[in-house]
C-alpha cells in the first residue's frame, strides 16, 4: 500500500522485513521443540537461537532460486553455520509461511480492534451529545418524519459493537499456525510437536490440514474487514449528503489553512469522506479475491500465494487508515441543529401526515378513507401556497374526528420523539448501566 494510506504502527506488520522475522520465529520454535525431544543438541541451539537473516542478502539469493522460501533458510543458515542443517526439519514451506502469516494477521486484528474500541467511543460520545438534536428523517432522500442526529449516530455505534464481535472472531479463526508437512500427514513431524509450536507461538492449531492453512479462514477474515469497511462508507456517505450545499446541516471540520478546491477558493468539500467511500471499494474487492482462493487443486496449489502478498497487507493497512480518519471526520464534525430545523420545518408539516392518518382512524374513519383525505392535502397544499397543518386544521372530516388540542400537538416533533431515551437505554449509552465512562 502506498505510504499515503500506511500508518506506521500498522505498516510494519506488514513490512518485508517483519514478515521474514515471523518466518524465522517459526523456524525457531519448531527447533527448539525438536531440542526438547532429543532431535537437535543444545550446542547446535545456541546458534540457531541467535539466527538472523538479513533481507538484502535474502533477495539476492532470490533472484538465484527464484523460491523466497529456499532464498530465506540458505540465507538464514549463512547465519547460523553447520547448526543450519536443522533448520526445517521435517517442515514444508507452507508450515512456515502460513503459521507466520497468521501472527502477522492476529496482530493486525489486535490493532484493529483497538482501531473499533476508539471510533466506537467517539460516535457513542457524539450520539449521546447530540442525542436531542432534533433533525428531518429522510427515506429515498425525500423528507420522511422527524428523528433525532443523536439516534443516526446510535444506530452507527451498534453496528461497529457488532462489527467488533465479527472481527474477534475472526481474529480467532486466523490466528492458527501448522507444522504438519508436505501435505499435511504429519509424516515427518507429530501432531505433539505442531501444538507444542504453535502454543509457543501463541497461536491455535489447524486440526486438519493439507499442504496450507485452509482459505475460509482468510476468506473469513477479509469479508469481515470488509463489512467494518461498508460501514465507514455508509457513516461518510451520510456525512457527504448532510454537508451537500442545499442541505447543509452538518459538515467536516475545515481548518485554518485548508483549501477545499485550486480553482474556487469558496469550496469546502468532504473530501475526507469521499476518500472513505473510494477505500471501501478496494477493500470490498480484496474480500472478493478472499473468496476466490478458498478453491485450491487437491493438497495446494499457488494461486492464493500471489495474490495474498498484496490483498492482506493492504486490506488490513487501509481499514487500519480508514477507522483512524473516519474517527477523525465524526470526532470534528460541525453540526447545524438550527439549520437540521429549519429544514425541518420548510415543508409545512408535511412530514406529520402519517400522525394524521392515525388520528383520524383512532376518530373512526375507515383507514384508506383516511390516507386519501391526508394524500390529498398533502399533494395539493405545497401548490396552494397553504401550508399542510392549516389545510389538514381547516378540513371538516378533521375537526369532526380529530380535538383541537390533540391536532395541536400531532405537529410537535418532540410528541413523537418521546421514545427516543428508550434507544440509548438499550444500547448501554444512558441510564444507570451506561457502559462508556463519558456518560
């Protein structure tokens, strides 16, 4: 992934560099569990436990071998000397490449979960500042009823909790290792030396395995990420439209010193959000190459191989960038309650129609009786030039069915909005039980 989009935290988990370390990690654990058998002296440990190897010197061989698994031990053993010949005992280049790979995406998912336990603060904090603010609920984008801005916010932080729980899991799906062999019969290495392996590398075990760790784990874990990623984009699409000019209601931040377009020097754009959406386009479409290389000739082929060096590291490098900046746009983001108002307000009560049609039921009136009567109002004042609530006060059908005080208060936003508490109650957000410290 390119440096714009690479935070450095988790860019080096996904360095070259690292990736190589986590390989000889493995390399080690699995010799220092032949030592505890017998299998390799402890004279010959001491120099395999200070192996190193050096990537330069790696990638040169390479380009010889043209088998980074071959290029890496003949490096490493340059390392180590004669002790080098028990390097791999028994092992295939999938034990190795696979068990690595799978620390370098539990730690990844270690981090994006801290990335989740962040925004997931920053939203319940704004849904509960802005939990009675009142705003225009919109449907198709047309006008619906009123809501409340708090009440979309709450909406986004229970999704991200679940988010949250998928994305644990999936880091417990990935987090396995093997050291099973060339295609997974344990014909060189036991099943007691893989677990004794992978618990040092504290990691699970594959219980059954061909030549590879099987794909629906990362199929699995991709199609997570990029669920949180469709997420983002929703969050930042509501953003984009909330901050179009002709509705401007909310907005992101605008620092001192930004310049929003090269040729408008009016422009103000949500370029941060736009950014989310195109991000989540490529992490939908790694989760896409996921899935395709679940389906592998017999024992394994390499068709994943390819394609894994690049969908893992960048998918898990721009979720880790888009949580961080999609923090950000919520946590600045400026909000117009006067202006959610007066949008509100501008269709003449329009919006209370369905209040109406329920009125006039409970009154008696037989139900599509009802929703014609407030249809027809409802299409016929905006060209009037009579607002809806005095055309609907004015009907005699109305005044006989529905009190004047009660008609009143069905144009009250607020009537309607009473069980907005009840929400946050449930999601832990208000209450005695609230679970974020904020509250």
């Amino acid at each position: 992934m390119i440096e714009r989009y690479t935070r450095p935290e988790m860019g080096a988990i996904w360095s070259q560099d690292h990736k190589i370390q986590q390989w000889l990690a493995v390399e080690i654990a699995v010799c220092e569990a032949w030592a505890r058998q017998g299998r390799i002296p402890e004279d010959s440990m001491q120099a395999i436990r200070n192996a190193s190897c050096d990537l330069g010197r790696m990638q040169e061989i390479e380009k010889e071998t043209d088998h980074d698994v071959i290029a890496f031990l003949r490096a490493t053993g340059e390392t180590v000397g004669e002790a080098s010949r028990f390097i791999h005992l028994g092992l295939t280049s999938s034990d190795v490449v696979d068990t690595g790979m799978a620390m370098q995406a539990r730690d990844a998912a270690d981090l994006l979960l801290d990335d989740l336990d962040t925004i997931i603060e920053t939203v319940g904090r704004r849904a509960v500042e802005h939990k009675d603010t009142i705003t225009i609920g919109r449907s198709h984008g047309m006008q619906a009823e009123p809501t409340t801005f708090g009440l979309k916010l709450a909406v986004w932080y229970d999704e991200l909790r679940r988010h949250r729980e998928r994305l644990r899991m999936a880091r417990e799906q990935i987090a396995v290792g093997q050291i099973s062999g060339a295609v997974g019969t344990h014909a060189h290495v036991s099943p007691q030396l893989e677990d004794e392996v992978c618990r040092d590398l504290n990691l699970g075990v594959e219980l059954a395995s061909t030549q590879v760790i099987q794909r629906d784990r990362h199929a699995f874990f991709l199609s997570v990420l990029a669920g949180i990623a469709g997420t983002l984009e929703k969050m930042t699409v509501e953003v984009r439209h909330l901050q179009r000019s002709e509705v401007a209601e909310a907005e992101e931040a605008f620092g001192e010193g930004n310049q929003g377009s090269s040729a408008m020097p009016h422009k103000r754009n949500p370029h941060e959000s736009e950014r989310i959406a195109g991000l989540a386009r490529l992490v939908r479409g790694y989760a896409i190459v996921g899935f395709e290389n679940v389906p592998l000739w017999h024992e394994r082929d390499i068709s994943h191989s390819s394609a894994e060096r690049v969908i893992f590291p960048d998918a898990c490098i721009v979720l880790d960038f888009m949580l961080h900046e999609t923090d950000e746009i919520i946590g600045e983001l400026v909000v117009y309650p006067e202006r959610m108002l007066a949008n509100l307000n501008m269709s003449g009560g329009l919006i209370f129609s369905q209040r109406v049609l329920l009125a006039l039921v409970d009154g008696g009136m037989d139900r599509q009786e009802a929703y014609r009567l407030v249809q027809h109002h409802a299409h016929t004042a905006p060209g009037t030039g009579i607002p809806f609530q005095e055309a609907i006060a004015e009907d005699p059908e109305v005044q006989k069915r529905v009190p004047a005080e009660k008609l009143e208060s069905i144009f009250d936003p607020w009537d309607q909005l009473h069980n907005i508490d009840a929400t946050f109650e449930r999601l832990g957000l208000i209450g005695s039980g609230a679970v974020n410290e904020h509250v």
